[in-house]
C-alpha cells in the first residue's frame, strides 16, 4: 500500500496549530506569571487574552514581503517577542494598534498611529490627540508662546489635497489640564 502524500496545505495548518500551542500559549503563560508577580500591569479594559488571539489571526494571514506565511518563515522566539511586545504595551492589532512586519526571519510588532494615540493617552492621562497634515496651497498661522507652538488658523481648499503635496504636519495633544501640546 502507498504512504498517502501530505498534501502542502495540512502541513501549513499543522504548522499553524503547532506555532499556536508552542508561541501562543507560550507567551500568554509568560504574561500571566508577569502579571501574578505584579512585574506587568495592563490598562484598564485591557485583555492580554483578548489581544493575543486577535494577533494569532491577524498572524494567519501575514506574509512576508516575498509571499510567504510569517508563521513559518519567522522565528519562534521573533513572534513570541512581538506578542509579548504587543502585549506590553497594551496593543490590540484588530484595532489596527500595531502591525506585525517581517525583516528577514525575524518578525516584529510595528506600533501604528492609532497605537502611538492609545499609549499617548494612557501614559499621559490627555483627553486628545489629533494631527493634521498641511498640503501645498493651505494657509497655516501659528504663533510661540514661551516655547508652545500655538495653531491659530489651517484653512485647506479641498483642491489641495494631494499626497505629493504635503508640506508639514502638526500634532496636538490635549491634555486633562492644562495648555495644549503642538509640535509642526
């Protein structure tokens, strides 16, 4: 009788069930003895959990930049580092709060804006955080006040819109009290 052939496919899913159980859950086990040890405190309406399963999927279905599954083509202790990175900073990729890039074999947890707005205003208790980018054509006034940038008016004409236009950008961040944080 003939050995029946794998077929490629069942491979990848046991390769991914396996990267599952051994990173995975590898890694919620680390948070967890981190947390219990008080070595690791997460925000609150935080779960690592939650975060964790949603990176596994997200995971899933992240190729390399030549096409291949970075769950296979990527470290085990690379994507347990991002996770655990992820982790730590209090990110969740299905809120599009971190991406999960591949540099060679080594895979690494990228914070996006939304996860640089979520941790800014996490650690610095601020209320907002918004930036605008200034095209070509609009009229941007600012003035300095003892070193604060202050955005007194941006008027855009929607014609200016173009991505190969874009002059500056401007952040601000409003906090609980207090003046508000510009930086062009």
């Amino acid at each position: 009788i003939a050995a029946k052939k794998r077929e490629p496919r069942a491979e990848t899913e046991t390769s991914l069930a396996i990267t599952k159980n051994e990173t995975v859950n590898a890694v919620m086990r680390r948070v967890g003895e981190l947390q219990s040890q008080g070595r690791l405190v997460f925000p609150p309406n935080y779960s690592p959990e939650n975060a964790l399963m949603s990176a596994y999927l997200v995971l899933q279905h992240t190729e390399t930049k030549d096409k291949r599954p970075v769950l296979q083509a990527c470290t085990r202790e690379s994507i347990a580092n991002s996770l655990l990175d992820m982790v730590v900073q209090g990110l969740n990729p299905i809120k599009k709060q971190c991406y999960f890039i591949a540099y060679g074999n080594q895979l690494v947890c990228q914070r996006s804006y939304f996860g640089t707005v979520a941790v800014t205003k996490r650690v610095t208790g601020a209320k907002d955080v918004y930036a605008e980018v200034v095209y070509e054509g609009d009229q941007l006034e600012f003035e300095i006040d003892r070193g604060n940038t202050i955005i007194t008016k941006h008027t855009r004409r929607l014609e200016n819109i173009d991505r190969r236009k874009i002059v500056a950008a401007y952040c601000t961040i409003i906090p609980a009290e207090g003046e508000p944080y510009t930086q062009i």
